[in-house]
C-alpha cells in the first residue's frame, strides 16, 4: 500500500520479480512460445534433411545422374540445401529476437 491509502496497481515486472502465480504465466508463456519456434526450426531442418534420401529412394536414377562430374546427389546436398540451412537460421534469429523484444516490452524492461 501506499502511504495516502492507495494500492500499487502491480506490473509484470513486480509478478515476475516476486515470483508470483502471475510471474510464473508470464515466464511459461515465453519458454512455450520459444519451445514452438525451436520445434518448428529442428522439423524444417529435418524435413529438408530428409528430403534428399527420400527424393533418392523414390526417384533411383537420380543417383546416376552427374554433373560436370559430380554425382547429383552430392549438388544436391551442397548447393540448395546449404542457403536453405541459413535461411532457417536467420529465420529463428529472428523470430527469437522477436519474441524476446516482446517480453522486454510486457515487463517494461530496457
């Protein structure tokens, strides 16, 4: 309370803080939302990953394939599937700074 009477209307800042029942939403709230954003990363990494096998499995004379010398499915590995790998990267980057920013923004932080 204050000194005229008045109750302090309490911020996310002071929940989290003090470790209240309301902090503890505000911090599950972010571990789950960067759980989702990890998971979705690791599945498109794996997912192009495990493209290339799949592509080679069900399409077999693509391994016999070659070019300028090089076995398809080495170009395959190395040149689309390497930018894709940086493209998740800065993709997650992002999304992660994003997401921090908003929780710096509730708690009223720097």
């Amino acid at each position: 309370m204050r000194d005229d009477g008045r109750t302090r209307r309490r911020t996310p800042r002071d929940e989290l803080a003090e470790a209240t029942a309301h902090g503890e939403v505000y911090l599950r709230r972010l571990v789950r939302a960067q759980l989702a954003l990890s998971i979705s990363a690791l599945v498109a990494f794996i997912g192009l990953l495990g493209a290339l096998p799949l592509l080679l499995f069900l399409v077999p004379h693509l391994a016999s394939i070659s070019v300028a010398g090089i076995p398809l499915p080495l170009v395959l590995v190395a040149v689309p599937l390497f930018p894709l790998f940086v493209a998740i990267g800065w993709t997650y980057q992002r999304r992660a700074d994003a997401l921090d920013e908003a929780f710096r923004d509730l708690v009223g932080g720097p």
